[in-house]
C-alpha cells in the first residue's frame, strides 16, 4: 500500500530532549535536598528512622512523578508528583533541630493531603477539568496552608517549635482546628461527588480501574486525620506507629496512580487531550500531524491520509495516493469526519491498537487539523498530477524525436547511400561517356552532402551516442568534437537517470557549450555531470567575458521550461569579466 508506512521511530523533537535534561537536573537537586535532610535529621531525631521514612516516601513521589513527565511531558500529573515529593521533604524538616527547617516543615506539614485531592481530581490528563474542581482543589491547598496557620500560631509549643508562635491562645487554635476540619470535610465530600459523577459516565472498563483508585485516593486523604483523631485513642496505638502507618498510605498514592495511568488505556487518553496542546503550539519546531498522532497513540506506522473529494481517493501530506486497508487485516482505517463531512483517516496498526476508540478520540481532537492540512495535500497532488502530466508531454515529445531520429537514420539516410553507391557504379563504369561520368560524380557529391545533413539533422533531433550509448558517452563524444579545450568530469552510473533527464541534461549541454564556443570568447570549458541524492547534476562553464542573461535568446528560456516541468532547477551565473556558469538540478526520479 504507498505510503502505508513511516520509517523507523519519530525522532525525539529538540523541546522534549530539553525537557530530559531539565528532569535529570531535577532528579539530582532534590536528591541533595534528600542528603542535606538526612545529614540533618538523622542525629537530632529521637527515632532516626523516621526522616529515613520521609526521605523514602519523597523518593516514591519522585520517582513516580519523574516516570510520568518523561513519559508524557505535557501531562501535569508528573508535575504533581514532584509537587507531592517536595511537600513529604519539606514536612520532614520538622524532624531536624534547626529552628528555621523546623518551621519551614511545620507551615507545609499537611500539604501532601492537598497533592493527594489535586492529583484525584487531575487524573488521567493532568488538566482540572471543570470550574467546581478547580475551586476544590484551590480549597484543599487552602486547607492545608492557611486554615493550618492557627495550630502553630496560637499554640504554646517547646523549642524549637515556638519559632511560628505569636501569642498563646488555645482557644483560637482550637477554633482553627475546627474550622479546619469542617472545610477540610467540605473539600472531600465534593470531591468524593465529583468522583461518583465521573464513574458513573465511564464505560465499564474503565471504571474497573477507576473505582479502586478513586477508592484507594479518597481514603488515604481521609485516614490522615482520623488516624491521628481517632483510631489512635481508640486502638491506643503509639504515636511512632500512627506516623509510620500515614506515611505508608501516602507513599501508596504515586504508585497507584502510575498504575492507573498504565492501565485501562488511559495513558492514550490523556495524550489523545494533550493534542489539544500540539494544535495549540506554534513555530518550526512543532512536530507534523502524522508525528503527533503516533506518538500520541504509540504506533511508529500511523499515516494519516487525506481526501480529495473532486478525485474521490485519498492522498498522504505529499499528494502521493493512498489505499486504505481491506476490513479484517493487520491494517485498519478509521475515517475523520467535520460535520458530517468526510476530511481524511487516520490508518493504524490493527496489531498493536486492537481497540479502534483511541484512534476515533483522537481523530476528534484533530479533525479541523486535518481538514487544514488536507488542503494542502490537495494542492500538492494537483500540482503533482499537473507535473506529472506535463512530464508525460515531454516524454512522448522525446520518444517521437527518437522516432523521427530512427526513421531517418534507417530510412532516408539508408536510401541516401544505396543512391551514393548508385551514382559511384555509374562514374566508374567503363562504358560511361565522360558526361556521364561528370554527371555521376556531381550526382555523388549531392548525395553525399545530403547524407550529412541528414546526419547533422539526426544529430540534432537526438543524437545516436545518447540513443545508442547513454547521457555519458554522448557527452564524451559532445566534448571530444570541441574546438576549445575542456575539462569533463563525469559520475553518472548508467541506467539510473530516465531517457527523460538524459535527453533533456543533453540539451542542456549542447546550448550551454553552443553559446560559450560562439559568444562568451572562452580560452576553456569545463563540464561536470554528477549523481547525488537522486538528482542529477549538470554543470557547464567557461572563463570568457561573462554578461549573459537568461532571458537573451530562445534556447535557455525552453531549457528552462523543460527543466521546471520535470521539477528540475536551472541556474545562470554570469558576472561580466568572470566568465559563465551554467548549472542544473534534475531529479533522476522523473
């Protein structure tokens, strides 16, 4: 199938291996926050463990949140995560005996909890979703920051936690503590609704994989403070044991959710929103539409092929044509569609992406692309059909110059002769009368300059070397019949240019060598023919007085023609007193 097909993997664009460095550099300045940490935690700590503990559960966020960004850099769950690994470091600080840290950790200690609401309500794009999650998750950071104030503000509190106290008020922080509590239960309740509302609208695999995590999430957030409040009092557990069990729980929320995200297919359907980003991006970086939607989808082969409705096929970005794979094989086609109207497909492999969902979400998100770009393609394949149906006029016109060329050399040139010999049997005769003899030998003569003619007329149509021989001996032969002295450099691998571009690169010689000889009062020529990355070059030059102009006579002007319909370029440098290079460029794929 042409242009079923991409050629090995999309090539990693320049903003994501920056985005790679910047985590690598991310992953090693929090790992030195995580050593300072322990420096500092371990000795002063009545059970060193504790910061280990910490320090352990911040690298499961890291780890996890660094997988997820690099793996899907414009998914913000990644980010998220990094989020939550900093506010685990920073409650640890608590643990240190430098006044300042200890501060520091006692301001963000229950920041974690409000990652944990951020991340449920994030889940699987990264992205909130609507205006009353948005105010949710913007209540749960309040919660955890602001409404957490009265509890180190107006608490009396030993060394070094005084550092934060203002003035010794436990009814105000008990009241702090309240109302922390009933809008902390306001932020779970929503969320929990919130939550209810998106498992009901999933289909059921989905929501198989949703429920427990969205379980697993909401009872985490909820276990930190009822294991403090109330099934420490009540199963009299220590207050060591309580700590190690929450940091247990949260350490559990990054890896569930890596796994939510690995599982269900979500990892595409957070991709499939995030090319809402790409049709977002601007400049000349941004990767093509094909490039988008594999990487999107996770399959290297994915074409996307536009129709063209006045020729009723499909064509690929190059204008090239497009089938689209039979129902039931390894290929598989899903048809993009803009308000009922049919703009292009996008064709997969039905091997690797067996549910054909992914492919028709993201076919949505990007339908208006398509029908962009389909433009485009259009454009290019009528250029192409134009292009190749002007090539098709220069071939026959060639192939009846070679006609013309063989008739005449096998026909009338045949004749000329047998007339030469004719005419020499009758001088020659013994019998002859002198008259007769001067009447055969002018008739000779006659015949013999019209033979040349002929032969010179031949030449002139299509010469017999590039007929018989190909472009590089007919060029030998062009050279070797100079008048001036020439230099030829020839790397042409006969049968890999076309009779197209061999007739049409020798035409090109013969005018560029014609005018040097006549006009350009040269001591020396050069000549250059030359394959490279499928085009054939032509070079021809000389070191006489320059000052020639494309647009001076008829031959360069239909060289010209004949080089642009076979997609060729043809350039003219001629700089008065410098002499004149003529150079061409055909693609030998004509």
């Amino acid at each position: 199938m042409p242009g079923s097909s991409m050629a090995g993997s999309p090539v990693t664009p320049t903003a994501a291996r920056s985005t790679h460095r910047a985590l690598v550099l991310l992953v090693a300045a929090v790992a030195l926050a995580a050593a300072l940490e322990l420096a500092l935690g371990l000795g002063p700590a009545e059970l060193p463990w504790e910061t280990s503990l910490f320090v352990l559960v911040a690298g499961i966020y890291l780890g996890a949140g660094i997988l997820a960004w690099w793996w899907r850099p414009s998914n913000q769950l990644g980010a998220i995560m990094v989020v939550g690994c900093l506010s685990v470091l920073n409650a640890g600080l608590a643990l240190t005996a430098l006044p300042v840290l200890v501060a520091a950790g006692t301001v963000g200690a229950t920041v974690i909890l409000a990652v944990m609401v951020h991340l449920l309500h994030a889940f699987p794009s990264g992205r909130i979703r609507s205006r009353v999650s948005r105010w949710t998750v913007i209540a749960g950071y309040t919660v955890s920051l602001v409404l957490q104030a009265p509890q180190y503000l107006f608490a009396p509190a030993p060394p070094p936690y005084h550092l934060l106290a203002v003035a010794d008020r436990p009814a105000l922080a008990a009241a702090g503590t309240v109302v922390q509590a009933a809008v902390g239960a306001v932020v779970m309740v929503v969320t929990t609704v919130i939550l209810v509302h998106r498992l009901r609208g999933a289909d059921l695999p989905r929501r198989r994989v949703l429920a427990p995590l969205y379980t697993y999430g909401v009872v985490a957030v909820l276990f930190i403070p009822v294991s403090a409040n109330l099934v420490r009092p009540v199963l009299g557990l220590s207050p060591e044991a309580v700590g190690a069990t929450q940091l247990a729980v949260i350490g559990g929320v990054p890896l569930a959710f890596c796994l939510g995200l690995l599982r269900g297919g979500f990892a595409r359907t957070g991709e499939v929103e995030e090319l809402g980003a790409w049709l977002g991006g601007t400049g000349t970086a941004r990767t093509t539409l094909t490039e988008a939607l594999a990487r999107t989808l996770g399959d290297p082969t994915l074409l996307v092929a536009f129709w063209v409705p006045d020729e009723q096929r499909y064509v690929d970005a190059d204008g090239h044509p497009v089938r689209l794979p039979l129902v039931g094989g390894e290929r598989a086609a899903v048809e993009v569609r803009v308000e009922q109207r049919r703009v292009g497909a996008i064709i997969y492999d039905a091997t690797l992406l067996a549910d054909p969902e992914p492919v028709r979400a993201a076919g949505r998100v990007v339908a208006l692309a398509v029908d962009r770009e389909r433009l485009t393609a259009q454009l290019r394949s009528s250029e192409r059909a134009l292009r190749e149906s002007r090539e098709r006029l220069v071939e026959a016109g060639d192939r009846e110059r070679r006609q013309i060329a063989q008739d005449l050399h096998d026909g009338v040139q045949a004749q000329l002769v047998v007339l030469a010999l004719d005419a020499q049997r009758i001088a020659a005769d013994p019998a002859a009368t002198p008259s007769t003899v001067e009447a055969a030998t002018r008739l000779r003569t006659g015949i013999d300059d019209a033979a040349g003619e002929v032969r010179r007329f031949v030449h002139g149509v299509m010469p017999a070397p590039l007929l018989e021989r190909g472009l590089s001996a007919a060029t030998e032969d062009l050279v070797d019949r100079l008048p001036l002295p020439t230099h030829l450099e020839l790397d042409v691998t006969e049968r890999t240019v076309p009779p197209a571009v061999e007739s049409t690169a020798y035409f090109i010689l013969t005018e560029a060598l014609a005018n040097a000889v006549r006009h350009a009062r040269a001591n020396q020529l050069w000549v250059r023919l030359a394959v490279n990355d499928g085009r054939l070059e032509v070079e021809v030059g000389d070191d006489g007085v320059g000052g020639a102009h494309p647009g001076h006579g008829l031959g360069l002007r239909g060289l010209a023609d004949r080089v642009d319909v076979l997609g060729g370029e043809l350039r003219l440098d001629s700089p008065p007193g410098r002499g004149t290079r003529l150079s061409a460029e055909l693609p030998c794929a004509s």
